[in-house]
C-alpha cells in the first residue's frame, strides 16, 4: 500500500485507542483488500441480521465515492462518446470510480430458492462457490464468529483459493481458526462489537479509497 494509505489508517487507532489491539490483524486485513483490487479481484460479503446491514453499507462504501469524488479518466469519457453520444457528458460527470464489492445477503430470490430447495445454512456458501475466484476476498462478519451459514461461505471461500477476513467479536468464535485474517475486536456483548465494526470498516474503505483515487 502506498504510504497516504496507511497514514489513513492510523487517525482509527488515535480515534478508537480500543482497537489498537487489533492493529495488525486491521492492517493485514487493508492490504489484503488493496491487493486484490490491484490484481483485478473483487471483494464479497456477508452476514446476518445487523452484519448484513453492514456488508451493505460497506459495499455503499466501495461503489462510489466515500470521502473523495473519484472522478472517471478522460478515456472513459471518449468511449461514452462513442457509445451514447447525446448522454457523455452527463454519464461522464456524474458516475463514480468504483471498487467492486458484492453483498451476498440481496439476493432474495436466489436465496430462498437455494434454502427451500437444499440447505438454508448453504445460502452464502452457494453464491461464494458461484461468484468467488482466486485472488478474490470475502469479508465474513460474524459478532459471534459462530453463524453457520457465514462459517460454511468462508469454507468455501478458501475451497475457491479466495482470501478470507472474518470481523468478529473478541472470542473469534469458530471463525477464527478458519479464516485467513481475523479482526476480533475487544468486546464481547452483541450491539458493542458492533459499535466497534462499523469505524474499522469505514477505516478499510478510508484506506481502499486513497490506494486507488
């Protein structure tokens, strides 16, 4: 990563000294994501209940500007030219650099037709197993790092050769072991991990953001 990207890093441990324990493993985590948007990688996401909100929100995050305006490079806007010549400068002035991140919790139909149809607790893992490659990464969040459905996605995460970070709690719970990368911030009751996820992710995509705009 460059060094701008760190530094971004840095004002989340002077914000939340409570994660200073988990400097390294928030780092690593960084620098993995950056490394697969340089090799042409995607990040996937999942998560139940309030976790699927923030795998929604991070993939908010990504897809369009966070804090910067990502503005598209001029070749983009000959080729809107070419294609829809009426529109370019609309097209061109309004779309945003993306980085491309998935959810795996919106997709309804294919979700209750995988669970009604074979196994509930396989949903993530089927979409992991059809959309996940190698060099990929899957962001698996889990408060308690024991939800079935996110622990059978990061299994097959690592089957398809992706990277796998798990945001959890501070036991790590089953996902621990298994996943590449586990955050494990330090608190231990539900709403308070989650008061914790939600600035190491905005972090991440703090950093993601200055590595490629």
């Amino acid at each position: 990563m460059k060094d701008s990207t760190k530094k971004t890093l840095e004002v989340l441990f002077e914000r939340c000294p409570a994660l200073e324990a988990c400097r390294a493993d928030i780092c690593e985590a960084a620098e993995t994501i950056c490394a697969a948007y340089h090799a042409g990688g995607k990040l996937l996401l999942c998560g139940n209940g309030g976790s699927a909100a923030d795998a929604e929100h991070i993939v908010g995050e990504l897809m369009k500007g966070f804090l910067k305006k990502r503005p598209l490079p001029e070749s983009a806007r000959e080729k809107m030219k070419t294609a829809f010549p009426q529109d370019a400068d609309y097209l061109y002035e309004n779309l945003q650099g993306a980085l491309p991140a998935i959810s795996l919790v919106n997709a309804v139909a294919l979700g209750t037709a995988f669970a009604n149809d074979q196994a509930a607790d396989l949903v993530f893992a089927q979409q992991v197993l059809g959309l996940g490659r190698e060099g990929d990464v899957l962001l698996a969040i889990s408060t308690s790092g024991n939800s079935k459905n996110v622990l059978y996605a990061v299994a097959i995460g690592r089957v398809r050769g992706m990277k796998t970070i798990a945001l959890t709690g501070r036991s790590g719970g089953k996902l621990k072991p298994l996943a590449d990368i586990t955050i494990a911030v330090p608190e231990d009751e539900t709403y308070r991990i989650q008061e914790l996820h939600l600035p190491v992710y905005h972090a991440i995509c703090i950093a993601a953001e200055e590595e490629f705009f």
